[in-house]
C-alpha cells in the first residue's frame, strides 16, 4: 500500500485531504508541523510527502531541504501544497527539491492526481 505522509497546520485540510486520499486507497500519515514532518518522514519513509509551506516551527521549504539532504529520505517525492503563489515560492520549492507545487485551495482530486502521478499507484476505489 502506498504510503502518503501530508503535512499542514490546518487540522481540517489534513482531514479533508487525508479522507479522500484513504478512501483512494492510500495509507496517509499527517503531521501539523515541520519538526513532527521531519521525525515521521524518517521513521515511516513515506512513498510521498504533501507539504505545506506555512508551518510551526520550520517552514516548508527548510523541511524539504533537510529531507533532500537525508540520504534516508532524499528520494522521497515531495509536493508542496500553500496558499503563496507560484511567483513567491515557486522557484524557491523546486530549489528545495520539491518535484511539484499545487496553490491553496486545492481540491482532493487534484491532490490525488499529484500523489498518482509521482508514485505511479493505482486508485482502489
């Protein structure tokens, strides 16, 4: 089972997102923040990570550049999803080692075709 590791602040995005990806078939973990990000991305070695950018503690693109250094998680596809533009932060995820870049709001489905996309599963439902 593929497993997807999404990380926001916003309790009720990581239930929406993670909902819909559950019921798609996928094992998701969450984390609220870049620390608790960080910690999960290296004991569960995720199949794919969704990112936000606005986080406590460490933002997203600071997560994304320790995750890439990491051998142990340096492989991991990472797609940030935040409410900046492409202009603001664009550049700057791709940098970091982020393969994708989807703008808030963003529905489930186009989530979904994100994690579908980078790691070539297939949905159950």
């Amino acid at each position: 089972m593929t497993t997807v590791l999404l990380v926001d602040d916003q309790l009720e995005l990581r239930a929406i997102h993670s909902t819909y990806l559950r019921e798609h078939g996928f094992q998701v973990l969450t984390a609220g923040d870049g620390d608790s990000a960080l910690a999960t991305a290296r004991s569960h070695n995720p199949d794919i990570i969704l990112l936000d950018h606005s986080l406590p503690r460490r933002t997203g693109l600071d997560v994304a550049r320790e995750l890439q250094c990491d051998p142990r998680t340096a492989e991991i596809p990472i797609v940030m999803i935040t409410a900046h533009t492409y202009g603001a932060i664009g550049q700057k995820a791709r940098a970091a080692g982020c393969v994708s870049f989807l703008s808030k709001p963003c529905a489930p489905s186009r989530v979904l075709q994100e994690v579908l996309r980078f790691t070539g599963s297939e949905t159950t439902a």
